[in-house]
C-alpha cells in the first residue's frame, strides 16, 4: 500500500506565488485521491510490487490503463513538488551550460517551455528531459503519461492540469508557468537529476510502499 508522501514544505511556503489553498486542494485532494484509487486497484489485483516505478511499467506493459493512469499521476505529482521549492538556488555549474548548449541560454529555455505548455492541448505535463549523454529536451506529456519508466531522466516538471494552476491564475496557464519557471524551479535537484542522467548520484524515486507509509 502506498501513501500520501508528504509535501517537502509547508503549504504556505509557495506562497503568493501558488497560494496555500491551491497546494492544499492540489496535494490532499488530487494527489490523495490517486493515492487511494490506486491502492484500491492493487488491492483487488494483489501485486506486492514496493517500487511505484515497477507497478507504472507493469501496468503499462499489461495495458491496464486505470491502474497505470493513478499510479503514474502519484508519481508524476510527487515529482512536481519535487521540481518546485520556496528558496530556488540560482542556476550554476553543468546545468547552467547545459540549459547554454541546448537552449542558448535560460531566457530561450523559459520562452520554449511556457510556449510548450501553453500549446498542450488538454491536461497533461511539460518536462525538462536528459538522455544518459546528458543531452537537454522539452517535451510534454498527455494526461498521466510519465516519465518515471522510460530512458530519459526528467529534471523537472511542469503540471498543466488545470487543478494545477486555476484557482489562482483562472484560464492563464502561461502565467502560471511564467511564475512557475521565475519563482518556484527547484534548480537543485534538477542538477542532481542532471548529474544522475550522466551516472553521478542516483536518479530520483518515489519513496517505495513501506517507506511512505513510515513517512
């Protein structure tokens, strides 16, 4: 059985760039209700997987699109808030020449990504990537499709789902992904993800079945 993880700050540490009632209706009643429907699932198929990476990719491989749509959205949101913190660290080392190489410099990247995310038709998620050269992309993602059992490293994410952005910013996504990438990037652990894609640190998972449940 999984569990809620817990946000890695306050529900007022965002704040007012993405306002505690938006994090709070975000985290304990979207991701929780993942969480739940997707224990419900396991129960009644009896997988004793721990890994939630394991169960997407066996979900996925046995085409069940109910279970593998919550389980990847756990994971996708537990990435998010991930990819978000309060006191964003300016961007620096090989990210920062990465983010040059590829994208020309951080103003292009920004420019790329809320582009990226504002032409998303319908729900879904928008991903700063790396392939195992380390080797920078964008690309967005529909619905629950994920990253979480695939070959390239996500750095980041953005949610585009409008439960992600409209109480505080309506129909203006692009002004949420404006404050998203300004205000909220956790640059940090995009690094380590970085570094991780190029066999430097370990990649992030999500905390396994016994380790949420102890959290």
């Amino acid at each position: 059985m999984f569990a809620l993880p817990p946000l890695p700050y306050a529900e007022d540490a965002l704040s007012p760039h993405m306002s505690p009632v938006t994090l709070n209706t975000h985290h304990k009643k979207h991701h929780a209700g993942y969480v739940k429907k997707a224990n419900d699932a396991l129960a009644k198929k009896g997988w004793k997987e721990t890994k939630l990476e394991d169960v997407i990719a066996k979900a996925r491989a046995e085409a069940d699109k109910f279970l593998f749509n919550q389980t990847a959205q756990i994971w996708n949101h537990t990435f998010f808030w991930n990819s978000m913190t309060p006191t964003p660290a300016p961007l620096s080392g090989e990210l920062l020449s990465a983010l040059d190489k590829t994208f020309g410099g951080h103003a292009e990247f920004k420019r790329q990504f809320i582009e990226k995310g504002e032409k998303h038709f319908g729900s879904g998620w928008v991903w700063l990537a790396a392939d195992d050269q380390g080797a920078l992309s964008l690309l967005d993602t529909h619905d629950a499709d994920t990253l979480a059992d695939g070959k390239l490293t996500p750095l980041l994410t953005g949610d585009v789902w409008e439960h992600a952005y409209y109480l505080d910013h309506k129909n203006e996504r692009g002004a949420f992904l404006e404050v998203f990438v300004d205000k909220l990037v956790n640059w940090e652990f995009a690094a380590k993800q970085l570094a991780a894609a190029h066999g430097n640190g370990d990649k992030w998972e999500h905390p396994r079945a016994s380790e949420s449940a102890a959290a």
